[in-house]
C-alpha cells in the first residue's frame, strides 16, 4: 500500500510537471507570436517611411525612438555538483513562488559581476559557499521591450558539506538539497532546466573555461604553446637587431 501512495504521488507529480511545461510553452509560443507582431509593424513602419508616406516630424520621432537603449536584464545561474556524491544542488523557492524546486540563482544587481551573483545567490539561497569551475552556456533572448541574459556557470562545493545544505527557511528560499537526476525528476520543479542542465552536466559534455566571460578590454589569455612561439619569436628578432 505504502508503494501504490508513492507510485500515486509520482504520477501526480510528473502530472503536475507535465502541465507546467505545457503552460510554459504556450507562454512562449505566445510571446513569440508578440515578437511577430511587433516584427510585422515595425516592417509596417520602415515601408511608410521608405515612401515618405509619414510627415517628416514622425519619421524623425520613430528614428530617434529606434535609438533609444533597449534594457537587458542579466541573470546567473548555477549548477553545482557535489564531487563526491554526484548530486546536485537544488533550492526550494518560498510561498511566493509556490515552493517550486530550482536553480541557484538571480538577477545580477548593479555593480555586480555574473561571477559574484552567482557565488553570493547559491550561498543566500542553497547556504553553501562554491567555486565557479567554468560555464556551461550564455543565453540571450530577445524581446520588443528588452532583453534578457543569462549565463549557466558549473561548480562545486568550497568544502565538504552537510547532507542537507540549507535547512532553515527565509525571504531567499525555503531551505536546499542534493539531489540526483532520478529524485529530481519526481520533484516539482518551476521548469524543466533543472532536468536539462543537470544532465547535460552528468552526461559529461563539454565546460568551457570561465576565462569564456571576461570585461570589455581585459587582456585575451593564451596557451602555453603560444606563449612560447612568442617568447621564441622575441629572441630571434633581438639576435637579428
């Protein structure tokens, strides 16, 4: 009996999962359909305007609106293994987000680098501190009124820690867990990245190197072997002079 409730509840679970990806989708394929419209009219608009069939003052109002800044909202997003354990580090989301399970994460805060957004969120919301080992991927969206930015960085816990990392309750979350990708799944998640980024993670594909995100002007860094051709170039050109 006790199997047949736990059998009942995955179902419903899985159920539940099921229909918040389908809403999910829905949601996006109605922005979409948002984006095409505002696509068409601004197609709409550039017509009018190729054949002056706007006054002069809109043309400039629309050129001087099409130069306006488009905001871009940036998030961090992290997928932290355990090194031992081999499972993952998920965080449940308090009573306004309906206790739904998810990633470490949030908003980058202005003055923030994606780098510290994602140490300080996995510590405020899982309560552990990490290293960041590298990044999975870099997202970008789109949108009429703005963009949106997210980076999914790979990392592990600072030190050994406790089974349940984070067990008490605040404004950041409703406590944390390790979890494999087999519990997670019976687990109602707010989406199904969790499902995706952890198994990407656990299948072993490819992490590319933190060094993949760096400031405007930073200095590109190079391989040993291109350091030394161009140590060895430098010597060959003082022996010329």
């Amino acid at each position: 009996s006790t199997n047949t409730a736990m059998s009942s509840q995955l179902r419903e679970k899985q159920e539940d999962n099921k229909e918040r990806e389908k809403r999910a989708r829905e949601e996006i394929a109605a922005g979409k359909a948002l984006f095409e419209e505002a696509l068409a009219a601004e197609k709409e608009l550039k017509q009018a305007e190729s054949t002056k069939q706007l006054p002069f003052k809109y043309r400039k109002a629309l050129t001087m609106a099409r130069r306006q800044p488009t905001p871009c909202y940036n998030f961090s997003m992290v997928i932290c293994r355990h090194p031992d354990q081999k499972r993952f580090l998920l965080v449940q989301e308090t009573a306004k987000k309906r206790f739904e399970w998810w990633l470490p994460g949030g908003r980058v805060e202005w003055g923030d680098s994606f780098q510290k957004t994602a140490l300080k969120e996995t510590f405020e919301e899982g309560g552990i501190d990490v290293v960041l080992k590298g990044i999975i991927r870099v997202e970008r969206s789109d949108f009429p009124s703005h963009s949106r930015q997210r980076v999914f960085f790979y990392a592990e816990p600072l030190e050994p820690v406790p089974e349940v990392p984070k067990h008490w309750s605040d404004e950041e979350s409703n406590g944390a867990k390790w979890v494999t990708i087999e519990e997670m799944a019976s687990l109602k998640l707010r989406g199904g990245e969790p499902l995706e980024y952890c198994g990407y993670v656990a299948s072993g594909s490819p992490i590319y190197p933190l060094s993949l995100l760096a400031f405007e002007g930073s200095v590109l860094p190079l391989n040993k072997e291109n350091k030394k051709d161009k140590s060895k170039s430098r010597r060959k050109e003082k022996n010329h002079d």
